[in-house]
C-alpha cells in the first residue's frame, strides 16, 4: 500500500474525535447496541466534513500540476462546493465553482461560506445545465490563460478516495483504544467515493467491521457497482491489487425520500434527537439520512443491544442554516423503540 508516497495538502485538524453516544443510547432504550460517532464533521476546515480527507490529495495533485484555480460543481447547499472554496483559500488558489439551483438559490448555509471565502460562483438552472458547462469549462478558462485544475462531483476520484483509506487506519486505532470492533460502519453515500476508499482501506488493514452505505440519490444497484469500480481503481492507485464484485457493497436506497437535497420526516427527527441527546448537529440531505438508516436497523433488530457500531457522521452542518422552520416543526415519525416511560427523559 503507497498510502505514504501520495502527497498531501494538510487541510486536517488532525485525527477526528471517535465519542461514545450513550445519552442516544439510552434514549433508545435497552435494545440499543453500543454507538460511536466518528466525528468526520470536526475535520477543522470551514465547519468540517467529510471532503477534507479527499480534498487533501486532490490539492495536493492541483499545486504539482501547477494549477492556478479549483473548478467544482454541485448543488446550491453542497458541502463538497463549500469545502472545495475553503481548501482553495488555504492553498492561495482561486476557486470556481459551478452550482445548480435545482433545491432554490437563496445566499444562505454553504452557499454563503462559498462567497465569504472568495469563490466565484456561477448558478444555472439544473443539473443538465451544469453538467454541459463543466463539459466544456477546462477548455473555457485555458483560452483565458488559467491553469484550471477540474474536480468531478464529490471529489469522487481514486485521488480522493485515497482520503478514505488513510481514515481507516486512524479508526482502526482508536477503536483499538476503546476495546471494540464494532460490526458495521454506516455513512451516508452519494457520489460514493468516501465508501469506496473505506472498502479499500478495510480490506487493507483488515478490519473486522462491515461497510453499510445509506444512499441519498441512486439506487443500491447503480452505486454499488460504481462503488466497486472506484474501489478498484484506488486500490490500482495504491499499487494494491483488490478486486471487488458489486454485490459485496453494502448500500441501502431505501431512506432517500424525495429525493436528493429533499428532506425526510424520519431524517428531520434524527436531527433532532440527535440534537437534543448529544448536541450533534446532522443535515438533512446527508447524515441525517444515513442516521434515519442505522435507527431503522436498531428498530429492526438488524442491530443487536450487545452490537457495536460506528456512525460516520460525514458533516454538512452549514445547512442546516438553510433549513430554518421546517427542522422546528413537530417530529413527524416515532423514532422510540420502547414505550415512552421506560425510556431516560431528554432534557431539552
Ligand atoms: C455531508 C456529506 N455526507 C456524505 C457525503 C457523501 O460522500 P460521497 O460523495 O463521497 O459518497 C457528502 C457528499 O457531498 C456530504 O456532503
């Protein structure tokens, strides 16, 4: 594994903290098995998140090509947008980034962190719209005599899945510390290059626990594939040969909802306990999904009281800025797994 020999653009505050949830436990009641949150939202660029790791190796690359501006695209609330804007800051490039309004405009959440760090933002319509400009972008800027260095949706490369397997062994050793080899690992997976560099990274370092992909657009089919094919060419990137079929990745679809960006009642209600309980701070499009997955999986018994888990929390807190009234609604599912006086009051 030539984990060590890719250079890196640190971005990182260091290891994220791994915490006990147990007030969240014990709102759960005595079904719950034991969860750890690894806090990927503490990775200490611009409110944290999981593209920092990514990010890390693709600026990285951007600066040895001698590259003068970062060109990202996403949706108007992206946190890989945000993210891609801060680590340019800090790297003294410019960054342009391509969003669509396809969930509204308003300059509020990510979208305005991306304008206070200096990003030039273009907004088109949709998603089609955006996929023709970056088609066309590298060629656009070239002409104007930049150098311009393209990062595809969710910095979803071998590059930067590589991000991904450097956190597996940050994780092996802190649950070495706390004594666990938790069963499953959930995240929530959308362009699927964090899953991916972590079922490199577990096949790798061999560790004991199962990758559990929550989607927040796709379907199980279509990411698992992609998933096993960007693990592949990481692995391929890392001089390790792995090979990976499709239906060894692990990834529901069943908690998107709406759709992408869209929330659901049950991901609003993980926001909230997860709020109230441990004072952590989930958004709607991402890891409250992923969390809606793992308390299904509990309630379901799918997840053992005797179990451990780890929940990735993957980031995405400035959104929930853009979310105002809606996340202060009334809860609109029963998250409870036992009747409501058997369970440790929540003080609010
Ligand atoms: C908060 C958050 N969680 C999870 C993900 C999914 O990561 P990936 O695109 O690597 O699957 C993203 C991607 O933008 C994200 O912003």
């Amino acid at each position: 594994m030539h984990l060590s020999m890719l250079p890196r653009y640190p971005l990182l505050a260091g290891p994220t903290p791994l915490q006990r949830a147990t007030n969240l436990e014990a709102s759960l009641g005595s079904r719950s098995p034991r969860i750890y949150i690894k806090r990927d939202d503490l990775t200490g660029l611009a409110f944290g998140g999981n593209k920092a790791r990514k990010l890390e190796y693709l600026v990285a690359d951007a600066l040895a090509r001698r590259a003068t501006v970062l060109v990202t695209e996403g949706a108007v609330q992206s946190n890989h947008a945000r993210l891609t804007a801060a680590a340019a800051a800090r790297a003294g490039l410019e960054c342009l980034l391509i969003l669509d309004a396809r969930n509204g405009e308003a300059v509020e959440g990510n979208l305005l962190l991306d304008h206070l760090v200096g990003a030039e933002v273009r907004i088109v319509r949709d998603q089609l719209t955006r996929k023709k400009v970056m088609a066309t972008i590298d060629d656009e800027l070239r002409a104007d005599g930049q150098h311009p260095y393209v990062i595809p949706t969710g910095g979803s490369t071998p590059l930067g899945a590589a991000g991904y397997v450097a956190f597996v062994l940050e994780l092996i050793n802190q649950l070495q510390e706390v004594g666990e080899s938790p069963r499953r690992l959930y995240l929530a997976s959308s362009s699927m290059g964090t899953q991916a560099g972590i079922e490199v990274g577990v096949r790798a370092f061999s560790a004991s626990f199962l990758v559990q992909g929550i989607a927040v657009s796709g379907t199980t089919y279509e990411l698992a594939r992609q998933t096993s094919e960007l693990a592949e060419a990481t692995a391929t990137l890392l001089h390790t040969r792995q090979r990976f079929h499709f239906g060894e990745i692990l990834v529901e679809d069943g908690f998107i909802g709406p759709g992408y960006g869209k929330a659901t009642p049950e991901g609003l209600d993980a926001i909230r306990l997860l709020a109230r309980t441990e004072a952590i701070f989930l958004d709607p499009a991402y890891s409250a999904k992923a969390m809606a997955g793992l308390l299904h999986h509990i309630q379901t018994g799918e997840l053992r009281p005797n179990d451990s888990v780890v929940f990735l929390h993957t980031g995405g807190g400035p959104s929930v800025f853009a979310w105002g009234e809606r996340l202060l609604a009334e809860p609109q599912s029963a998250i409870a797994l036992e009747p409501a006086d058997t369970r440790v009051p929540v003080t609010r």
